[in-house]
C-alpha cells in the first residue's frame, strides 16, 4: 500500500525488539511512504542508542525522558543529565513523560516528582513535550497549566473530547495509533471522528500497541498507513489530505525543520545536508 508522506510520531525503534533489522525496518517503512521517525525516551541507559539513531538518519528525530512505566529505574542523576543532553538539535522534545495511574504498581507521589520536574525543564528548555498519560488527564492538564512547555502531543489519546480540547487549548496535538483500527474501539473512534484534524496525529508506539491487522505481532512504522487509511475512513476525508494535515502537524506541534527552507520554526538554519522530511 504506497500513500502520501506521512510521520510516525511515536516509534521506540531504539527498542532490543529491532535489533536484528532496525534498517530494514526504516527501509520499508520509507517505500511505504513514512519519511519521518521520532522516537521518544523511556529510561537514561536508553538515552544514548536514541542519539545514535538521529545521527546515523537524516529523518529519525528522537525525544529524551524519563517514562513512568520504569519509575524504578530512574533517579535524581538521570534529570541532571537529562538537561545537558538536550542540546543536541535533533532531539526536539522531552518525552515520553506523564502520569499512568491505570497501573497500581506505580507510586503516584513519585510519578508526579519525576513528571514535575521533567515539565520544568522543557519550559526551560523552551521544549515541547510528549506526553504518556493514562487516567490522569485532569492532574496532567492542571500541571501543563503550571509549568506550560512549548506544545506537544498527548500520545495514544484516550480521554474525553472536554479533555482533549483542553490540551488542544494548551498547543497540544493527539496522537492515534493502531487502537483506532480496532472495531470495537467505538469510544476511541467517536472521538477521532469528533476532533479537529488540525489536531491530530498519526503514531504506532511500535513494538507494542499493534493494530487489528498485526495483533499479537511486533508492531512497526511500516502500518502506520493502516492507522492512516483508517482514520480517512472515519473522518471521511481523502487519504491524501489526510496525510498531508497530519505531517503538518507533527512538524508545527514538535517544531520540525522545514524541508523546502531548510529552516526550523525558529527560523534557525539548518546544517548543511539538512533534514530530509519531504513532503
Ligand atoms: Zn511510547
């Protein structure tokens, strides 16, 4: 299925799951029509496989963060170093970070700590965030009020449509992923069709978090045109539209270069042999 360009804003490709044919993997997925890559933090010893990943791609951008998932593994060290490591250019957000209160195990007092202090230093940074959060929209929300980072996305959103426009109020966009091909996702699917495209976009959170077509499988960047095709379906709008909105968004809410000016949002030029997001 060859579509129009079109971004996966949420890829742990630096994941072991890929070891064994992480190029392959990009290589499909760019005959596939995807021509851009973030891939966002989950804990410090990660961290440096990510950087290596933007280096060796021109269309790989990555995010660095500390994930709730592995509270465990994270300590006060980690969010020293995680502001030096910032300044490197193609790291473009901070993230994945956020609340997940589904999962009991996870100390809440700790979650918000490392949460708090990560917000702190993208609005320092001048960052935007990508956010995890599940059943913990309204306390996320009320600290993206306090400590307000440069937009971002609310990755695999899966509140209301009342808290879904208040991130968009906040400069957020929403990430969908392969949930949406899913049937009997109809909540999920209702409030796909209700939101404004201009806020959406398109991710897979590969390895995991398969969509109906790979269930039980390895989840890849090379189906997210599946999550693409299906979302045009719900939204009943031209694939081609579609795509084109949604990579827009990713750009405007992260603050990706321009390809054709070869500038960033900022207006900052790019080195030269640039970034090589096409449309
Ligand atoms: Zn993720």
């Amino acid at each position: 299925m060859k579509t129009a360009a079109i971004i996966d804003s949420h890829c742990h490709l630096d994941f072991p799951d890929y070891d064994q044919d992480r190029e392959q993997v990009l290589e499909n997925a760019r005959k596939l029509g995807v021509r851009g890559f973030i891939v966002p933090g989950t804990t410090a010893r990660r961290w440096p496989q990510i950087v290596k990943l933007c280096r060796r791609h021109a269309d790989v951008f990555g995010a660095l963060g500390l994930h709730p998932f592995f509270l465990d593994e994270h300590g006060m060290a980690d969010l020293e170093k995680l502001g030096s490591c910032l300044e490197n250019r193609k790291i473009i957000a901070v993230g994945e970070i956020g609340l997940d209160f589904m999962r009991s195990d996870l100390d809440p007092e700790r979650q918000l700590c490392f949460f708090k202090m990560q917000l702190k230093l993208a609005a320092e940074q001048e960052l935007p965030v990508i956010l995890h959060c599940r059943k913990a929209h309204d306390t996320a929300l009320k600290l993206l009020k306090r400590y307000p980072p440069k937009g971002g996305i609310a990755h695999a959103f899966n509140g209301s449509l009342q808290q879904a426009k208040a991130y968009i109020r906040l400069g957020f966009c929403l990430g969908f992923g392969g949930m949406l091909t899913y049937e009997r996702s109809t909540r999920l699917r209702q409030l796909a069709r209700q939101l404004p495209v201009e806020s959406m976009v398109l991710e897979t959170d590969a390895p995991g978090m398969s969509g109906t077509a790979h269930r039980g499988q390895r989840n890849s960047p090379e189906y997210l045109p599946e999550v693409l095709q299906t979302l045009a379906e719900l939204k009943n709008l031209p694939v081609e539209d579609l795509a084109r909105q949604t990579t827009t968004n990713v750009r405007c809410s992260l603050a990706l270069p321009d390809a054709e000016s070869g500038t960033g949002q900022n207006g900052q030029i790019d080195p030269p042999g640039g970034f090589q997001i096409t449309p």
